[in-house]
C-alpha cells in the first residue's frame, strides 16, 4: 500500500513553490500553518495538483480549502490512498 509522508510532501512543496529564505521545510511543519511557512493558495492549490497526478487520488476543492496544516494534509492525502476510497 502506498502511504504520503511528511518527506513527500516537503519533496512536492519545494517543487511547486519553492522554499522561502526564512522557511525551513526540514524543521517541524507537521502543525505549521501553510500560510507562516509563505504558501498561499495558489502554492497549495499547485502542490494539490502535483499530489493527484503523482499519487492518482482526487482532492476535492472543497477539502483542500479546509486544510491549513501540513498534517491535515497528509491525512486528507492518505485516507484517499486507502483500499476502496
């Protein structure tokens, strides 16, 4: 079974908004607000996209708007991952 971790994730951030100079990716941002680690919406509606086509699941718009954490996110990421979602 396939399972999103924390080291996708901050793999798929960088490549869609980069890191920014006072960010840290590799620190802990499980319970960071996307937005204190300087992705908006449009930088997490990006790495939404590279997350669906890379791991073949669909994030609902709705669903992803309501994400604000990175933990959130993997979660969100992993209960589609799961047999039968």
């Amino acid at each position: 079974m396939t399972v999103f971790t924390l080291d996708d994730l901050r793999r798929i951030m960088r490549e869609a908004a980069g890191e920014g100079d006072a960010v840290d990716l590799d620190g802990d941002i499980l319970d960071t607000p996307f937005g204190d680690l300087d992705y908006d919406s449009l930088a997490v509606l990006e790495m939404t996209v590279r997350v669906e086509r890379e791991f073949g699941v669909k994030l609902g718009d709705d669903e992803v708007g309501g994400v604000k954490l990175p933990s959130e996110f993997i979660d969100l990421v992993n209960s589609r991952l799961q047999p039968g979602e």
